[in-house]
C-alpha cells in the first residue's frame, strides 16, 4: 500500500511538473510589436540554426528585456555571437541572447576590466546566481549588430535548462506575432537508391515542380525530399518549416517536426537535408529525434507494382496555416544496375573503416558515417606539388565527427614544418586550411568531410591596411583591415604607446579590427603610435607601426 501511494503521489507530481511547464509564459524580449527575420530549426551549414531572430527596425540600441525571473548566469564577448548574455530563468528554461551591441552597468565596466587583464578581446564571466538577478520586463542588454550578423536583430536561443537542449521559443511568443501564410514549397526531389531503385529511367536524383501533373516513371527502393519554406505577414522574409508529413496512397510514411534537438544532434542536419531539401526518409546513422518514419523502411517507399501510387506531402508552420502537394509515381518494371564497388572503397556506416593508400592514411570510426558511402577515390599528381592531391570522393560527404587524415610528403622544401597544412581543394580549385601538424614525413589533422585534400605551404605573413587613418582622430576609433590568403589569422595584439590597446573584431562579416579612443587609457593631445602585430596559423607575422594625433 506505502509503496502504491508513494507511486501515485511521484505520478501526481512529475504530472504537476509537467503542467507547470506547459504553463510556462515569457515577457517579450522587446516594447514594440515583434517580427522575425529567421525562426527556429533552419537550414543553415552545419548546423540547425537554434532560435528566433528579432528584428530592431535596422537600428542597434534597442533595451532587451528579461524574458522572466532569474538570473544572468554567463557574460561574453566572442568573435562569432558578439555581445552575448546568457539568462537561467526559475521556470525551468534557459536563454542566449547573441549579437548585443553591449552590456549594461555594472557588467559593461566588468567586461572591459577582464578583457585588459586578460589582454583580450574575446572574455567569459560566470557569474553566481545571487550576483545579476533579474525580474521579467527588466532591461538586460541593448541590441546589436556584434558577431557573425548581417544586420541589426537579436538572435534568441531557448533551452530546457534540465537536459541543455535547444527548443522552439515561438510558442511563448505566438500571441504576440502574427501569422496567417501557410508555407510553401519550391521543389521536390526523387532519391533512388543506389543499386536498388530506378526513377525516370536512371539511377540518378530528379527535381520536379510542386503538384507536377504528369507522372514520375520510377521501380524499386526510392526516397523523396521537398525544398520549402514558411512565410509571415508583413514582412518579406522566408523562414523553415516546421512540420512536413508525406502520405503514400493515403498512409503517413514520414513526418518531420522542428521542435528540439540536442547540441550533439546539430551536425545531422547534413543527413536529412540534400541542399535546401528536405529529405523524407532516414539515413541509417541519423538519430535525429525530430524525424519519424512510420512505414518500417526508414520513410524510403517500395516501387514493386505496376500502378500509380499517390504521393501527398502537407506543410505546416507553428500557427496552424497547411499547404498541401500532390504528385504521382507510376510504377513501371526495368531493369536496376546493381551497385559496382571495390571493397576498399566501400565504407559501411555501422563500422569502423580504414582506407591505407600509398602517402594516405584514413581512420573513419563507426557513428560517424550517415550511411554507407561507395568512395570515387581518385589521385592527382603535379609535378610540383609537396604532395599528391587525393579525391575521397567526388561529392563532398559530411561526417557527424572529425576523423584522422595522414598526407605524407613528396618532398620537404622547407626545414620548418610549421609552415605545412594540410588544404581541402574545393571543385573549383580553390583551397583552404583544416590545420595539421607534421609527424613523420607526414601531415595530419581531422577533417569533417570526405572531399578532396592536399598538403600545401604558407609562408606569406598577414597584411595589416589601415582604415581611413586621417578619420581615426575624429572618429574616435583606429580600424585595420587584415587579410591572409593562406592559413587566416591566428591571433592579434595592438598597443598605443607601447600599452596593451583593446582591438576587437566586432563583426566579423567584415575584416575590420578596431579600437575605440579612450581617453581613460590614452592620454588626448599629441602624437601616438600605434603598434599592430598579427600572425596566421602557420606562425607568419606582420607588424605595423602608425602614428596619429589625438
């Protein structure tokens, strides 16, 4: 009997939990009426993107508010959010607020305290919770434009504090926005699968128009996927999707729906999506929890009878507004070219594969493939490389986690091996660092994708150009452009009169440094010199030494 009630009376909290959170409301983070540039769930490389984007009318400044009570529990300033405050609220969730134009006192003057102690622009602050309690309404920050940003907003991530995972904030804002266009589909895309299914009379992807008329001729194991998106009122911009069924002759084989995912669910966006479509099957690897299928073959159809089979997919957004999209595959029986690989070269998703080759090594550990990959492995030799240029495969494969790749060296024409890197080659022949260190007459480093690699030199320094340098008096502020072709810029130090000055990137869409005039720290009326030094992952640096007067 104890242990009935002591059952019961758990059930009847963990049920009073959950109502508590459904009843969970927030302040709007801003006083004026909202609209959004970018909602939850994305496609963006890489990665899902993880929240709301405000817009603040294109002016930075705005007051942010607490979205409830709570407490600011992490301070930053980073290259890639800018001014960031992170808020634990005492209703179970979390928020990060990124892209702040800056902070408000006493955290601002703490901030730029730490960042000359630490002679650095990026700082981290994890405040106790009894140090920045804040009540809902209160002003937290200002907007910005900081970071990785293409304009003035705020971008606003939610988290359920308990598990750390990213969630859809738009319910808690859906009364205070107004929504009444369905989303809308641009495409539709066809996926035999190799050695086993056949569409249109090729073993090869085929895009159609949204409620093509005319029927798909297709035979065996096929998936599809749909490139969509969501609209607002009033606005212009376009958003995701946040839920997309398909039904085969009237059952749901799939449904996908944007509403969470963890940190370590991010990188699998590159298995449900193929550009900006949507797959609506599951890769065998993919454990993302947003994507359901219900037809027992992973959400992948099986064309085996000669007939129509009718394909519907519906879209919905967060408010309720549905389009629907029809089409026909007609089966029709043909032949299916089973699929040709060498073992070596066939690297199965639930295992651990090796690819040993003469000067390449390739460790690819099991769960971190997708699915299987049939490598077009191919070597490429100029006479005056360092090394051979080695293909892993012709279309570039995401991997869920980094994996070891050893390039070993034709030739060493320089003694310092720091000068080495290795390059991912781009199908257009352009190339870019992913790091490595020299070991043994080989390079190594972690790549994240099988595409194409080589090994190259960088032995050109950074170039420092100044900004407008007879506007730096006047403007208050000394601004660097820096470029390297090579490695890119590692790390950075400015002093003003041989004193630590605060250079800071803070938007790094543009390739600008700079540094605010503050008389707390330079004295105003006469010459000083600027000193800039800046060096690139491969150790190459350039100093640049200015005077002005101010």
């Amino acid at each position: 009997m104890k242990q009935y009630i002591a059952a019961f009376l758990l059930a009847c909290c963990i049920q009073g939990y959950a109502q508590e959170k459904k009843q969970v409301t927030f302040t709007p983070p801003f006083d004026f009426p909202l609209t959004l540039s970018g909602n939850f769930g994305e496609i963006r490389t890489n990665h899902f993107h993880g929240g709301l984007d405000f817009k603040t009318g294109g002016v930075i400044g705005k007051p942010v508010h607490a979205l409830a009570d709570g407490y600011i529990s992490r301070i930053r300033v980073t290259n890639g959010s800018g001014y960031v405050l992170d808020v634990c609220y005492y209703n179970g969730y979390s928020t990060i607020n990124r892209h702040l134009s800056g902070f408000l006192s006493p955290i601002a003057e703490r901030v730029e305290k730490l960042q000359y102690e630490n002679e650095n622009w990026e700082v981290e602050i994890i405040p106790g919770p009894e140090e920045y309690p804040v009540k809902a309404g209160q002003p937290i920050a200002w907007s910005g434009n900081t970071g990785y940003s293409f304009g003035p907003h705020l971008h606003l991530d939610v988290f359920e504090t308990e598990s750390g995972e990213f969630i859809d904030p738009m319910p808690f804002f859906r009364t205070k926005i107004k929504d009444t266009r369905a989303p809308k589909a641009d495409g539709i895309m066809l996926f035999p699968q190799a050695g086993k299914g056949v569409v249109a009379g090729k073993q090869e992807n085929l895009t159609i128009l949204p409620n093509h008329e005319q029927p798909v001729e297709a035979w065996g194991i096929i998936g599809t996927g749909i490139k969509a998106y969501d609209y607002m009122d009033g606005v212009s911009n376009h958003y995701g999707v946040y839920s997309v069924v398909l039904s085969v002759d009237g059952n749901e084989v799939f449904r996908s729906t944007v509403d969470r995912f963890s940190p370590n669910e991010n990188r699998m966006i590159n298995s449900w999506t193929y550009g900006q479509y949507m797959k609506s099957f599951i890769d065998p690897g993919n454990t993302l929890r947003m994507l359901k299928a219900s037809n027992g073959n992973r959400g992948l159809i099986t064309i085996d009878e000669e007939r129509d089979y009718q394909f519907l997919y519906t879209l919905k957004d967060v408010f309720g507004n549905a389009s629907r999209y029809r089409f026909t595959v007609r089966g029709r029986k043909q032949p299916i070219q089973p699929l040709e690989y060498q073992d070596k070269y066939f690297f199965a998703w639930n295992k651990t594969n090796f690819l040993h080759e003469p000067g390449l090594s390739l460790v690819v550990p099991k769960g971190v493939l997708y699915d299987d990959v049939n490598l077009h492995y191919e070597v490429k030799a100029d006479s005056g490389a360092i090394a051979l240029t080695y293909q892993l495969n012709d279309e570039s494969t995401p991997l869920h986690a980094g994996c070891e790749l050893r390039i070993g060296l034709l030739k060493k024409p320089l003694a310092d091996t720091t000068k080495y890197y290795i390059a991912s080659v781009t199908p257009k022949g352009t190339r870019y660092s992913v790091g490595g260190i020299y070991e043994n007459g080989y390079m190594k480093t972690n790549i994240q994708e099988l595409g194409t690699y080589t090994v190259d030199i960088d032995t050109v320094p950074p170039e420092i150009i100044p900004i407008n340098k007879n506007q730096w008096a006047k403007n208050k502020k000394i601004v660097y452009r820096l470029k390297d072709k090579g490695t890119g810029v590692c790390s950075y130090r400015g002093t003003i009169d041989g004193k630590y000055a605060l250079f800071g990137r803070p938007n790094i869409v543009k390739s600008y440094w700079e540094c605010e005039l503050d008389p707390k720290y330079i004295k105003k009326g006469g010459k000083h010199i600027v000193e800039f030094t800046v060096t690139d992952n491969c150790g190459n640096k350039t100093i640049s030494r200015e005077s002005f007067i101010w």
